[in-house]
C-alpha cells in the first residue's frame, strides 16, 4: 500500500489490522508489513563513550536533523500492546528503541525476542520499575539495574534466533528520577543514560486521541527530538498509527538509535561485581536504504 490519499481510513484499516493480528498472535514479518518508507531516517550511532541525552533533563541529545525524532517506548513487553506497535512500526518501517524492564521480560520473552528479530533497538528500564531508585539503598538499586539487564539477555538467550543479539547499553531511569551516584556508577559499567527530549503523557489516563494530540503537539514544538512512549498502555499503541501518518505527511522522519559497533561494554550483573558479562552492540538494520551515519552527541 503506497497511496495515502485517505490518512483516517488507512490509519483506522492498520488499527483493525493489527489487533488482528496481536489477537491471532502471529507475528507480520518485515518485509511483508512495510508499506512506505517516506518516515523511515538515518541511523543514529550512539557513541561507546558514556553520555546523558536527553534536554528534558540534560544538557544535550542525540544529534538529529531539524524534523527528525527517535521513538522510545519504556515499561514494557506488554502482550495487549507491544505486538501491536511492532507491527505498526513496521507498517512504517521505522524502528524504535525498547526500555524494556527485567520482571516484563522473564513474563513475556517471546516479546523481547519478537522485538529484537525486527530490527528495534533492546535497552533496559530497571528489574521491576521501582519509581525511585535513589530511595532504594544503594545495593537494592544497583542490583535493580543489572537484575533488569540480565533477564532481558537472558531473554534474548532464551532462543537460538536471538541468542547473538545483545542488549544495548543504553538505561532509562524508573519515572526519570535519576541520581548523580547511580548515573556515575553506570558511566563505571559503560552505560549510558536517556532521558528524552519530547513527552506525550501516554502514561495519563487519557484517551488515546488525547495521546494524539498532545504527541503531535510536543514534537512540533520541539521540531523533533527523543520521544517517550508506553507499550504498556492500549491507548499508546491506538494511538500511534495516527502519529506516525501525521507525521509522515508533515515531513517528519523517525531515526534509529544504535550502539556505535565497535562498543563493548563490561558489565557487572551481580551485586558483589563477582559475575562480568561483555555487552556487545547491536548492529544496524541492514534492511531498507542506504542510511547515512553519524554520531549521536550535540553539544550545542
Ligand atoms: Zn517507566
């Protein structure tokens, strides 16, 4: 499908067709979903050099072209929702960065693996988003960060297909509540920290055209940036496909963050520091076009 003459009604057709899908638990594959590349962007190599992005509470972001975004969905895998939205980035063929969360992941590894085999970006969220590390003793919340790292590449190690992808080595706080000594103890790990640049309140109880609205509203402000969604809430994943065709017809593009290739990130996942693993990068999608590449950091 290329022509996109009736926005309203395509978006409402990959609605149906998606929850059909989700309900049927069968999984589109790329290639056979992705319909328009016209939102589809550069990838973005994130630097191994540890950094904070993100201006909502950083001094700096990822180094995106004026119109371009990166979309990052926190809290899940959710088995009424995150199927869903995979299968509407591909319809758009775009690819997201997933802050998935340890407990999510040892309940739903068949959707961590889902969204690793189609090219997203697998990032962690803490083991079982406690919403204020810094309230936690010190041990409790460093074991938060690396007990959520290690059962999400225990789900990717879970099946032979996804065995040689690794998670990135990239973390978003719990409710965004960072601290200066756990974001120096993950600069100690090689991680770095994301915030974002661009809300969409998903996470309200509000509806999902609400979602729309101030979605599209918040990027527009920003002329792009990081934007954070939920996979864990129905409405995000209603919502979404009305965003992403909006922003395809206003000339938006939805860039892709990477680990840079030749990061490798030592990383202690346990408490006593006793057990190392070496986190290694995720590649570039090799489906699509030619991407142009380019460093993440923007220091202005
Ligand atoms: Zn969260």
């Amino acid at each position: 499908m290329k022509v996109f003459g009736k926005a309203a009604l395509f978006a409402t057709t990959l609605v149906l067709a998606g929850w059909a899908l989700a309900t049927a638990g069968v999984a589109a594959t790329t290639e056979a979903a992705c319909a328009d590349r016209s939102l589809q962007g550069n990838t973005i190599i994130v630097p191994a050099e540890v950094r904070n992005y993100g201006t909502m509470q950083y001094a700096q972001t990822v180094d995106l072209e004026d119109k371009e975004l990166v979309l990052t969905f926190d809290d899940g895998p959710d088995d009424k929702s995150t199927l869903n939205i995979l299968d509407t980035l591909d319809r758009y063929c775009v690819k997201a960065t997933f802050f998935f969360t340890g407990a999510r992941a040892e309940r739903y590894p068949h959707l961590v693996r889902e969204a690793a085999l189609r090219g997203h970006t697998i990032a962690t969220h803490s083991y079982s988003h406690p919403n204020n590390l810094r309230r936690l003793s010190w041990n409790r919340a460093v074991r938060q960060i690396t007990r959520g790292i290690s059962e999400i590449q225990g789900a990717l190690d879970g099946d032979e297909a996804t065995r040689h992808i690794k998670v990135a080595p990239f973390f978003r706080f719990p409710g965004l509540n960072h601290s200066s000594p756990l974001r120096g103890w993950l600069a100690s790990q090689n991680i770095s920290t994301f915030s974002c640049d661009v809300g969409t309140d998903d996470w309200r109880r509000i509806s999902s055209g609400a979602v729309v609205y101030r979605a599209l509203r918040n990027i527009r402000s920003k002329r792009g940036g990081i934007v954070i969604f939920h996979d864990t809430h129905t409405r995000t994943a209603r919502a979404l496909p009305d965003v992403l065709e909006q922003l395809r017809v206003e000339g938006y593009r939805v860039a892709h963050m990477v680990p840079e290739a030749a990061t490798t990130a030592q990383m202690a996942l346990s408490d006593n520091g006793l057990t190392t693993a070496t986190i290694q990068p995720q590649l570039p999608s090799s489906d699509g076009p030619t991407l142009e590449l380019k460093p993440a950091l923007s220091l202005h």
